[in-house]
C-alpha cells in the first residue's frame, strides 16, 4: 500500500538507473550495476541516498550515472476500431 500511495499522492515513477563504475582491482575497466526503485523526479533522493551510500562504503569509484524513469500507473487507453470485418 505504502507504493500505491506515493505513486498515486506523492508523484514517485519508477526510476532506472545505469550506474558504470570502476572496478576496485582494475581501474581502468568499468563494470555496470542498473539500479531500480520509486523515486521523484527531479531531485532524486531515493537515488541520491544511495550514491551517497556507494561512495561512502563501496570501493569501486563512480564513473557515471543514466537515469530512466517512467509511471507505473497510467489511465487505460481505449480506441476505436476504423474498420469493420466479417469473415465466412
């Protein structure tokens, strides 16, 4: 309930999040790590706590980061058909 609530009142979509980051024994190879959670655009804090958390306590070094982000919830989308067939 508690994700139904901050979609629908608090405006949070889901976020996706492409994180390259350097590999602690090799350096100058970049691993990828995709990331996804409710988050609010634009500030990010769910995001931003944690790449806080990463640089703080992880050893590999951020590189960079790709941010997505999309609603789950979304009114139906209805349509009418143009054409009417009938077969025999």
């Amino acid at each position: 309930m508690k994700a139904l609530r901050l979609q629908l009142i608090d405006g949070y979509r889901l976020t996706t999040a492409e994180i390259l980051y350097h590999l602690p024994d090799h350096p100058h190879l970049l691993q990828s790590f995709v990331w996804q959670e409710l988050d609010i655009a634009p500030r990010f804090p769910v995001l931003r706590r944690f790449l806080d958390f990463w640089s703080h306590h992880l050893d590999g070094r951020l590189h960079s980061v790709k941010v997505a982000q999309a609603p789950l919830l979304v009114p139906a989308r209805l349509a009418h058909a143009e054409i009417s067939l009938s077969l025999h």
